[in-house]
C-alpha cells in the first residue's frame, strides 16, 4: 500500500505501538476494560507474549503452546499472502 520503502518505515509504528500496550507487555490485560481486552485478543502480539509467559513461568512445553503458535502462523501466512498479491512486479 506504499510506494517506497521509506513509506514502509513510518507505518511501522502505527502497527506495532497498539500493539505493544494492549499485549499485555507492559499491563495485564485482565487489568484492562472490556474493550481493550477484546481489541487485545485481535492482535498477534498479545499470543507471542502469552506463549513466551506460559513456556518461561509455568515450563510449558510447545504442545502447551499450540494455541498460542497456531495464531501466529496464521497471522503469518495472511500477511505473507497479502504481501504477495499488493506487491508490484517489474
């Protein structure tokens, strides 16, 4: 959706700063209202971050995990398609 790479760069933080306060990164998100919480289970962020807790606090293994790493895969695999088909060719 942008034409340069510079374009790129400045969107990186109009994705990534929600992002980053609603993952529960720096606030529990049971601590938050309502309807940032369901803002929250939008982003993948929010289940790396719960994966990450779950492994390192209660030594869960990845078949612990595998809600957590089915998420991100997906959110993965769209956004690598979408990539594919708004990229212009040469």
């Amino acid at each position: 959706f942008t034409r340069n790479e510079f374009q790129v760069i400045q969107l990186i933080p109009v994705f990534f700063t929600p992002q980053i306060f609603l993952s529960g990164v720096f606030l529990p998100v049971d601590g938050m209202p309502e309807y940032l919480q369901v803002v929250s289970r939008a982003m993948p962020l929010r289940y790396a971050v719960e994966g990450l807790r779950k492994m390192m606090l209660s030594g869960s293994g990845l078949t612990d995990v595998t809600l957590e790493l089915a998420v991100l895969v997906t959110v993965a695999v769209l956004a690598l398609g979408l990539a594919g088909t708004t990229v212009r060719r040469a």
